[in-house]
C-alpha cells in the first residue's frame, strides 16, 4: 500500500513504508526516510499520538531530514494503517501499553540499519506515554527526547472512572467503548478544534482522512482508558524514572485541553536531567499549529539535540 496523498502533502524524499508482525500476529506500519543531506548525524524516532498517522508528520519529518537526520515513525497498533484488535475499527483500542512500546522495540531492532545513531525520540502525547514507559522499562535506548504536550495524565479521569472500566476490563468488555465518548468519526469543524490554531494543517490532516477513511479513529474504549490509567500511574511511582538519564525536553501547551498539565509538571520533578518550557497560546498539537508556536519548539528541540550530536556548518 501506498502512503496516503493528498495534495501538498508528499511523502518525505526517500521515504519507505515497512510493515511487522507484532503480539497477536497485529501487523504494523512504519516508515522510515533517510537524511536530506547526505550522510545522516542520527535518528529521530517519531511517535505520533492518538488518533495520528504516519502521513499527518510528513512536514515533521522533512524538517527533521532537513536537520541532518534519518526519520522513522510508526503508525500504533489500532490505528492509522495498522492492524486493529477490535472488530470495529473506529474504536481506539489497546490491551496494555507494553504492546506498542514492544512494537516499537521490535521495529528499531528489525531497521536499525536504516536508522544510524544516535537516536533522539520526538513523542506527542500518547506517543509520550508509549515513549517514557519505553525509556522506564528499558526496551529502547536512546540518547535524547523531546515530548510534545505528553500524556502522562488524562484530565478529569476520575477513582471512580478507573475502577469502573478496569472492572468492565475484567468482565471481558474492554473492547466496548468508553462511556461519554464519540462512536463515530466525523470531519472536525475548524472553529471547534482544540488542537491546532492553524487552518492550513488542521485541513490538510482532515482531508487525509477523508481521502483514506481507514485512518478514521473515533473514541477510546474500555480497554485502552485503563490502559492509559496503568502507564501513566507507573510514572508517579516512587523512582521509577530515576534510571532515565538522558537529556529531555518537555514542551507543556499553554492552552492545553487534552491532556493534564499538572502530571507532566510531576513527572518532570522525577527526570534527572529535563528542561521544560510551556509555550503560551499553543494548542494541544504544537507541532501543528502556527509557525510561530512551532519555531519556538523546533527551537528548544535544537537545543537538546547540539548535547548529543553536533550541528553541522
């Protein structure tokens, strides 16, 4: 299959669709893209969110081969391209977080000869979830990391809303979806968006789904709310992360409706080695919004990355 196209939206030069086999014979979908300028000064692995695909990053990863690096990223199991576990395949569905942090560990080792290092992990929100317990469980090794509006903390999930879909879990209705939560998709009206103050990038990320409707995700279910609930309770525990030496920037979205800023606050107090900026007047998906909210993180992206490898002249 060949990567969705929508115009204006290419795929990156030299760009490859690879797929694997993962737990419960789930196929996933990866991409890997050389550096745009010669000799590659590492890898950037890139790990997209919820509800995100491979395509909706291609302006990411141009600028990222345009810095010099190899590109690779990865569409989840249960969304994008990838396999689903749920009939249904509007449902966002996962099992357990160590299922795509597995994924993940299985596709860098199959293509790591693609990707040269060292590696520096680019993770928005749910892929900052996948990512840390990555890191915290040491199933990948990287040298730097920088997460975007991380999801370390789901805002307003209740004691009470996770015992009751750990319960639903262990009835055997983790595959059902979450209470309150939208069953179908739908193109997201621009003006009622929490993500993106950018129309160009909301349109184009609509129109990928609409043009390929098998990247329609819809919401969670049972199965992936406790999911969640498990990964990012591991983070809170007493120095599970003290082990994470690395270098890390944590960017927090200033107009943030997603995800809970006060946990990437917490967890920030556990990294040993982390700089965290808040960008004020970002939306949930900084790295599509407005130019000007972008250069400030491709900017402190810059940063961290001139600790582990040089730029070049």
């Amino acid at each position: 299959m060949a990567f969705v196209r929508v115009p204006g939206n290419e795929p990156p030069d030299g760009a490859e669709e690879h797929w694997l086999e993962g737990r419960g014979g789930v196929k996933v979908r990866v991409l890997t893209a050389p550096s745009s300028r010669g000799e590659a000064r590492g890898s950037v692995i890139v790990a997209p969110g919820r509800t995100e695909f491979i395509e909706k990053y291609f302006e990411v990863i141009r600028e990222l081969q345009s810095r010099g690096f190899a590109v690779f990223c990865i569409d989840w199991r249960g969304q994008g391209l990838s396999g689903r576990e749920v009939e249904n395949s509007l449902k966002g569905h996962i099992v357990s977080f160590d299922d795509p942090v597995n994924d993940l560990s299985t596709a860098l080792k199959l293509l790591a000869d693609r990707l040269p290092r060292p590696y520096i992990g680019l993770a928005h929100s749910m892929g900052g979830a996948i990512t840390l317990r990555a890191l915290m469980t040491r199933r990948v090794e990287y040298d730097a990391a920088a997460f975007s509006a991380p999801m370390w903390g789901i805002p307003n999930l209740s004691d009470f809303a996770k015992k009751y879909v750990r319960f639903m879990v262990s009835l055997g209705a983790g595959g059902q979806f979450a209470p309150n939560v939208e069953k179908k998709w739908k193109r997201e009206n621009f003006k009622k968006n929490a993500v993106t103050h950018d129309k160009a990038r909301h349109d184009r990320c609509q129109g990928l789904i609409a043009e390929e409707p098998r990247l329609a995700l819809a919401g969670p279910t049972n199965g992936w709310v406790a999911a969640a609930a498990d990964a990012t309770e591991a983070f809170r525990q007493p120095g599970a992360l003290a082990h994470v030496r690395i270098p890390i920037l944590v960017a927090t979205a200033g107009e943030e409706q997603l995800v809970d800023n006060s946990a990437q606050e917490a967890v920030v107090q556990e990294l040993p080695d982390v700089r965290h900026i808040t960008i004020e007047g970002a939306k949930h998906e900084i790295l599509m919004e407005v130019d000007p909210i972008r250069n400030q993180f491709w900017e402190a992206f810059d940063q961290l990355v001139e600790r582990v490898v040089p730029a070049r002249a």
